[in-house]
C-alpha cells in the first residue's frame, strides 16, 4: 500500500514540476531571432561602404 502512495506522490510532484512546453518552444522562437536580428546587424556593420 505504500509504494501505491509513493508512486503517486511522485507522479503528482512530477506533474506539477513538468515545463510547459509551449513556453520553452516560444522563448526558444525568441532566442533565435534576437541571435539573428544580432548577427545581421554586425553584419551590416562590419560590410565595407559601398557594397
């Protein structure tokens, strides 16, 4: 009976300790095209004048 307990416990813990995946997928979307948005610009710095 207390492994049935103990079982539970640590699905429920589990449960409510799982990320939420739609977040981490849209600040990973975020993280991303700050890296780009930041890459293009140096780009553009670093492009010699003229081109």
């Amino acid at each position: 009976m207390l492994s049935i307990w103990r079982d539970f416990l640590v699905a429920a813990v589990g449960a409510l300790r799982k990320p939420d995946e739609h977040a981490l997928a849209e600040e990973r979307r975020r993280a991303v095209e700050r890296l780009a948005d930041t890459t293009i610009r140096e780009a553009r710095r670093d492009e010699p004048e003229g081109t």
